[in-house]
C-alpha cells in the first residue's frame, strides 16, 4: 500500500535537506504526523517567516530582520574595528564569545579556485569602500585556518594594504585542552609564531 | 577488511555532513583514493592540518578492497608545502596541478610515475618562480606519463624525422607535421622549430630547472595553446582553476 500523497510530498521535501536521507525524512515526518497539530504549524511558520523576515544587512552583509542589522546600528559598537568572516553564522560564532565589541563584516563565503568562486563572488569590495570612506582603524580577517580562508584572507590583506589600515589575522595554533603530543607540524609551527609574552 | 599503508598527496579536502571531511588523495602504492575523515572538521581532530590540500602525508586507511570509499584512520604530514599557501600564484599554480592529476587518473589504479612527478613539481613550486614553464612542464610530462605523449620527434604523417621551418601540430594524429605533410593535410596550428625544441625540452629538463627555462615572448602562449588543448582532448572538459589562474594573474 502507498503512502498518502501528502506523507510523500513531506518527506520529498525533507529530503532535500542536507544529511537528511529517506530513512530520517520519513522519521521526521512521521514525528510531525503524530505530534499536536500546533507544534506542526508552529515549525511551518517558523519556516516562512525566516524566508519572508530575514534579509542581508546592507552594511556587514550579515542577517537581520531590520536594515542595518542590530550590531550596525549599536551605538556601543566600535564602529572603526571590523571583524571579517566567512558566512552569517560566523557572526554569532563570534557574538557568543561576548568579548568582541567590534562591528563585522561578512563575505558571503571564500576565494575556491576547484569551485570557481572569484574574489568577484564576494563582498570584498564593499569592504575597500568601507575601509576606503577612512573611519576604520582595524580589519580583523577571522577566515578559516584552511587552504580557501587563509588564501581569501591573503588576497584581503593585499587589497587593503594601500588604504594603510591595520590588518590582522585571528591567531592559529593549539586549541584550549588539546595535547601537544598529537599536535601536528603545521599548527605546532603556526603555534610558534603566534607566541606572545607571558608577563 | 583491509589496513593499507602508504605515502600520499592530498588532492582535494571537501567538507561532508556535520564534522567529516572526504579527502582524495594521490597515493604512491594505490594511486587515487577517496577517504572519509571522520570528525576531522572538529577543533581537537587529530587529522587538523594533515588534510589541507597539496600536503604530503604518510596514510593509513582501511576499507574492502574493491569499495570505492575507505575511511581515514591516520594521516601523518611528511611535508606540509605551507609555503606555496603563503604565495597566490603558487597556492593556485599548485590547485590547478592537483585537479589536473584529479582529472586524468582513475581511482585505484597504482601510477607511482603521476605519484612522483606531482611531489617532483610540488617540490619545485615551492622552491622558484617560473610558473608558467612549470605548468607546461607538468601538463606534457603528466600527458607523457598517463600513456598519451605527443610525437614531437617525427612527423606523424610520413614519419620524417627532417622538420624545418615551419611545423604543424595535429591534435587528431596527437604529434607534429612536416611542412610538406602540412599542404597536404592541413593542421589546425602551426609553429617555427625553436618552438618545437622548447617543447622537447619540456620533456627532458630537469623539473627543478623549470624556472631556468623562460620561453621567448609570443612562444609562451603557442606551448600553452598545444599542452592546453592536449590535455583539454583528454579530459574532455575545461577544468575549474584554469580560468581562475588566469582570471587571478589578470587581476594581478
């Protein structure tokens, strides 16, 4: 016997999600089959409301429901301190910390010669025009330490240098609990030259 | 179950699901493999650098012997080539080699000739300029190497090993055409013989000399056009970084 149409369609379009299979999307939708029907309705407004509300923040290019986002228009922010990373969730990667006290900015992914995505791809010069306009003091390039984000923060670095500001790189070396002992050549390397003094 | 063992290039590092990773690797003993790393995408993975692309590990990994995907049990860095990802053009001089040796190779089939040849250039990349006469070098040596070397030698018509003047280059006979050859059965480039001395060259010199060859102005983009398009008839497709490579020397 077949399954109803509509039990199909959903678990079409759960399908489509990424790392969902046939096997969780039929889980998931036998979930919301058997759960109140609130709880259902709840997740499909969720869902429209994240496509309707949400837009990208014309000045970080991060998201937001309002034009600029909350962080853009925070007077408390210090506005000449920019924060460049890869995707929007990066942003709250960074605003969990609590530390960070600068505005950011988002590239809307990184340089990948094998995927065909040029520095044109990105937002690269929104972000000369911003450091261009002459209020910002510091871009830090807080990329992935891989072969795509140190490449994208490179090419950042280069296209800044005219304009004089400063630029840094997020430290990389050993993470927090980690052992030295399992470490490998590159991040102990990394690790070295990213030392600093202890008093 | 297998445990196989081997020195390996890492060719390409795509994320896959929450925290893997799967990695295509140019192995010495088994030619090119595809392995997942579990959990490599996690800040305290074991794996964290060993999986950047370009790197030169020591491998181990395990799987049946005829499945296509094995999984990653070790991945120690032999030489990491950090340098060439400090340089644009050499990091993607070095992308454009890797997706090269990607695309001409077929997994599981033992080439330690590719194998070698890849490290040979890596090596040399990282040590001098001269990218453009390394790329040439690579891409005539990788076609070479893979069963498919043009006949630079003798004319690939009548055989003739006098060609003067004028030379033509067939892509269908894959190898060059005398000037009398060339009236008769017309080609779709021609070049003088320096040109053609500057390709056997390419086949002979010394990889780690490649910076000492520098190609006279004009000659550079014949030799791109012949090596270019050889490979171009294999593969059958344009590949990804080519057009970024030169995209990226045009932005300068």
């Amino acid at each position: 016997m077949k399954r109803p149409p509509a039990v199909t369609e959903l678990v079409d379009e759960l399908k489509k999600l990424p790392g969902v299979g046939q096997k969780t999307a039929e889980r998931l939708s036998f979930f919301i089959l058997r759960g109140p029907v609130e709880r259902a309705l709840k997740l499909a407004t969720a869902i429209k409301n994240v496509k309707e509300k949400i837009i990208l923040c014309s000045r970080c290019h991060g998201i937001t429901e309002k034009d600029p986002c909350d962080i853009c228009q925070n007077p408390g922010r210090n506005q000449a301190q920019i924060c460049v990373v890869e995707e929007p969730h990066d942003v709250y990667i960074l605003e969990n910390m609590g530390q960070y006290k600068g505005v950011y900015h988002v590239l809307m992914g990184v340089i990948s010669p094998l995927d065909g995505i040029g520095p044109g791809e990105l937002t690269i010069e929104s972000l000369k025009e911003k450091v261009a306009k002459g209020n910002v003091t510091e871009v830090i390039l807080a990329t992935n330490p891989d072969m795509e984000g140190e490449s994208t923060a490179a090419y950042i670095a280069k296209v800044l240098k005219p304009s004089a500001v400063r630029v840094t790189r997020i430290a990389r070396g050993l993470p927090i609990g980690s052992d030295i002992e399992y470490a490998d050549s590159v991040t102990l390397m990394k690790s070295l030259e990213g030392r600093s003094e202890m008093l | 179950m297998g445990l196989y063992r081997t020195n390996a290039i890492v060719l390409r590092s795509i994320k896959l699901s929450e925290t893997d990773k799967l990695v295509t690797f140019m192995s010495e003993q088994f030619g090119k493999v595809k392995c997942v790393a579990r959990g490599a995408r996690k800040i305290k993975s074991r794996f964290a650098g060993s999986l950047e692309p370009m790197t030169h590990v020591y491998l181990i990994y395990f799987g049946k012997e005829n499945q296509q995907l094995f999984s990653l049990n070790n991945a120690d860095i032999i030489e990491s080539f950090h340098q060439l990802r400090e340089d644009f053009q050499k990091l993607y001089t070095g992308v454009y080699l890797n997706e090269l040796v990607d695309a001409m190779t077929v997994e599981m089939q033992e080439d330690k000739q590719i194998f070698q040849l890849l490290l040979d250039s890596l090596n040399a990349l990282q040590n001098q300029s001269g990218f453009e006469t390394l790329c040439r070098m690579f891409e005539i040596r990788l076609l070479s190497v893979s069963g498919h070397r043009p006949e630079l030698n003798h004319c690939a018509v009548c055989k003739t090993a006098k060609v003067n003047g004028w030379v033509g280059f067939s892509y269908a006979r894959r190898g060059i055409v005398c000037g009398h050859c060339m009236k008769q059965t017309g080609t779709e480039i021609k070049f003088t013989t320096g040109t053609l001395n500057y390709l056997r060259k390419l086949l002979t010199l010394d990889i780690n000399c490649s910076g000492r060859l520098k190609f006279p102005k004009g000659m550079d983009e014949e030799i791109e056009k012949i090596t270019h398009r050889l490979i171009l008839s294999h593969v059958g497709r344009e590949l990804k970084s080519y057009p970024f490579i030169k995209n990226m020397a045009a932005i300068g």
